[in-house]
C-alpha cells in the first residue's frame, strides 16, 4: 500500500494542474503525449508545477517526521514495538483519506493545502520502519546475524513493492484516471485494516523488564538525537548519512524527469519501477550471501561505491536515455549497503536504546530530505529537464544547458557523504575496537588488574576460569568476524 500511495502521488497530482488551454476532448490518454490533466493540455507545465508541489508536499512530510522519529522511538523503547507500526499504518490511511477528499474538489489552492497538509499528518506519524528495525535488533545480539536478516526484510519489503507496482501500474495507472477519489478512499479503508492486523498479528518483541520508564524530559525529540553524539563512531557516520540522503533524495523527481525529458507514459514508468523492484528483490538475496562472506562493513562500502556512480550518470541524464538506466541499475545495486549499514550500527547501542537509536539516524536522513527534496523540485521546476520540456528560443532550438543542475547537486552531497563514511571507516576502526573491549570491561565490573588477566580470584568472582582478557577479546574477534577480518 506504501509504495502504490507513493507511485501514485505524482499522477495524481498532475490531474489537479489547472492552465489554459484544457486537455482536447477525445485525446489519446495512452500516448506519452498526455499531460496528465484534463484542465491542463501543457504536458511540460502540468509535469514542472506538479513536481514542485510534490516537492513541497514531500519535503514537509519529512519535516514533521524529523521532528516526530526520535519522539515515536522514544515511545517505542517505553511502550514496546507493535505501536509504531500501528501508529504509522494509521497515519497512512489518514493521508490517503485526505488525499481523497483533495481529489474530490479537483484543483484550486483548498487542494494543494490539502495535499500538503495530509503529507504533514504522515509525516509525523511514519515510525513503522524503525520499529520493524528495533523487533529485529531485539531477535538477533550477533551483528551479520543482523545483517543477514535485514537483508531478508529487505527482500520481503522489494517482493511485496513488486506485488503493489504491478497492481498500480497494471489495473490503475495503465486507466489513465483522471480522478483518483474512489482509488484514494479504497486505500484508506485498506490501509486502517492493515493498521487493526497488526495488533493481532505482530509479536511484541521488547519485554516488559527491558522498557524504559517514561520521563518527560527524555520525551523531548531534540534531546533523542542527542544518542548521535555518544561517541565519534556514531557521530561520523550520522554526518555521513546526512549527505547520502541528501543525494538519494534526487530520486524524488525522477518520476516527473522520466515524464518531462523522455515522454514516458505513466504505465511504462510503472513498468520501469517493476524492473528496478525486481533488480533490487535480487541484490538482496545476494546482500544476504555477501554480508555473511565478507562482513557487514564491506558489503556497505561496496554498496555506497554503486550509490556515487549513480550520481554522476545522471548528470548527463537529460542528453541520453543510456546513462539514465545504467544509473538505475547501479541505483539497485547501492540497496546491498541498507542492511550491512543496519547489522554495523545497531551493534553500538543496547535493546533498550534501538528504537532510539534507529529514529535518531531517521531524523538525520528525514532532516536532509526535508531540506533537499523541494531544493531539486525547485531547481527542476526553473530549469527544465532537457528534451521536450527544456525552454527553447523564438526559433524552436532547445535550451538545456541546465538541465544537469539538479544531478550535480546530488553528485556534490554524495562525494561529501562518501568521503565521510571513508574518513570513518579508516579513522575510527582501531578506536573503536579499542572502546570496545573498555566497555566490556566497564559492563562486567572489572578491575585494570583482572582485565589484564591478572587474578587468581576470577573463578570465585565470575563462576568460570576465563580470565577478563579473554572474555573482552572474545567481543573483539566477534567485532572482527563481523568486519570479515579472520580472527587470531
């Protein structure tokens, strides 16, 4: 239902672009010709202002999600997991019942404030993921056990997009509505039945020794993010995933740039995203194999290599078809690096703190969507995508000299992002070996001696004849396993 709301919001939106002259009764709405609208015959117009407004849409449905993740976690650590996700499946059938009231009404700024104010109450409802992530960290304690289960969720998630792609863009968008009301309030309905499962269905999987009390000052969504500075591990690799979402953030407008600079039909780009969906159902049957190969850090560096690739093919996008697609395929191919990134950073905190701990990361990449999303609709929008849609001169020449803005700005913010998350990996791997065995230490009430190995009255104090040493440089070797590092 998730992924079926989001490929539909954009074609929605193009049937509430109004502009003279309107659509030609009897036109062919299966051609790529089509704008889109009935009250709009501008294809470039209705594709440019419909990506602006669902730029601003999405950017504030990242906002308030920002703002409300650390606070959801929060509650999800005191309350246990099954509410985030019934939280968050409501807020979605809220989102959709109130697009469909916008759909109602057809156009008109009562519309766009609808629409944008729906986004708003998903926004700050959308936790569902992050709880998911917590119910897992609470199965699994070792990292590329993690890892490899993450990688399962990841292709359970491509599978059931698939399923809800090929339901969109065969039995919906292939119709070329152009009304999306009753499709809107179906979904709705759907989605609060999908939100009432969940409380029957899902297995709580925080015990109720391990929550946290509720405290109000810990409740406050700014003090939350404050898990982001507990050490520099944490603190570096937050920075990083800043600036790679601000450059996965570009993937807003590809939809619209496919529509504007390629006259893709809207069944041909459901088509696409099938494909796409498929391609990465497959990296995440390889990621699970991978990341038990060659450990959960690799896998992810190898995967944040494919995500800047990306980036730089689509900077000559709007002049050729071919370096589009290949940036697609190695688009797929960068969602190996989600769950190896999942099994390294839910090692670093306890049980009770995942929740908190994955809404905080939330944040960061919510805070760099909020901020980025409108920034490449707007830039979009003034430009043009090349193609048809670029502005051309009184002769009819076409001017798309800077169709290409929009990718160098994704380029710039994932050549930060990369160069972060390599100043990570080779600064703080030794540091953080090093913390580690200091904090198994610390946890097990060890004196300097006994840590040392020194003591003959460990089997006394611990019930065993392992020494101190021995017990850290075990969490070690697991580090190292887990980095795909042998261990001595």
């Amino acid at each position: 239902l998730g992924i079926m709301r989001a490929l539909m919001f954009f074609s929605f939106l193009r049937t509430t672009i109004d502009c003279d002259p309107d659509t030609p009764a009897g036109f062919d709405k299966s051609s790529g010709k089509w704008s889109g609208s009935d009250i709009c015959a501008s294809r470039c117009t209705v594709a440019e202002d419909a990506q602006l407004i669902k730029g601003i849409a999405d950017g504030t449905e990242q906002a308030f999600q920002c703002v409300m993740l650390p606070f959801l976690g929060y509650l999800g650590d005191v309350l246990g997991r099954k509410p985030m996700v019934f939280i968050s499946l409501t807020g979605l059938s809220m989102n959709l019942l109130m697009l469909g009231i916008a759909s109602h009404l057809e156009s008109g700024s009562a519309v766009t404030a609808l629409v944008i104010l729906s986004s708003a109450v998903k926004g700050a409802t959308e936790c569902g993921f992050a709880g998911v992530i917590s119910m897992i960290a609470d199965r699994y304690s070792h990292p590329q056990q993690r890892g490899s289960s993450f990688g399962a969720l990841q292709f359970s998630k491509a599978t059931f997009n698939v399923v809800g792609v090929s339901i969109m863009a065969g039995a919906i968008l292939s119709r070329n509505l152009s009304h999306y009301t009753a499709v809107l309030f179906a979904m709705s309905g759907m989605t609060l039945g999908a939100a009432l499962l969940s409380l029957c269905l899902l297995t709580e999987t925080l015990p109720i020794a391990m929550r946290q009390k509720f405290v109000c000052t810990e409740a406050n969504p700014f003090k939350n993010i404050g898990i982001l500075r507990r050490n520099g591990y944490i603190t570096t690799i937050a920075f990083g995933i800043f600036f790679m979402s601000a450059a996965a953030s570009v993937i807003m407008i590809l939809q619209a740039f496919a529509t504007a600079a390629y006259s893709f039909s809207q069944t041909k780009i459901g088509v696409i995203l099938a494909i796409i969906l498929m391609l990465i159902i497959c990296f995440s049957v390889l990621s699970i194999k991978v990341i038990k190969e060659f450990g959960n850090k690799r896998v992810f560096l190898t995967g944040m290599g494919f995500a800047i690739a990306t980036t730089y093919l689509f900077i000559a996008a709007p002049y050729t078809q071919v370096v589009f697609f290949v940036g697609l395929f190695l688009l797929a191919g960068s969602s190996i690096a989600t769950p190896s990134f999942q099994g390294i950073i839910t090692k670093m905190v306890e049980s009770e703190d995942q929740a908190k701990l994955q809404s905080a990361l939330g944040s960061v990449a919510l805070l760099a969507a909020a901020i980025f999303v409108p920034a490449y609709s707007a830039i979009f929008a003034a430009v043009g995508s090349g193609g048809d849609c670029s502005d051309g001169d009184d002769n009819g020449n076409v001017d798309d000299q800077y169709a290409w803005a929009p990718f160098a700005l994704c380029a710039t913010n994932a050549t930060i992002g990369v160069s972060l998350v390599l100043y990570w990996n080779s600064h703080f791997e030794a540091e953080h070996e090093r913390a580690t065995m200091d904090e198994v230490v610390g946890a097990k009430g060890w004196s300097d001696g006994e840590a040392l190995g020194d003591g003959s009255d460990l089997p006394s104090k611990h019930g065993g004849d392992q020494g101190a040493e021995d017990a850290a440089l075990g969490v070690i070797e697991t580090e190292m396993q887990d980095n795909g590092q042998p261990p001595s």
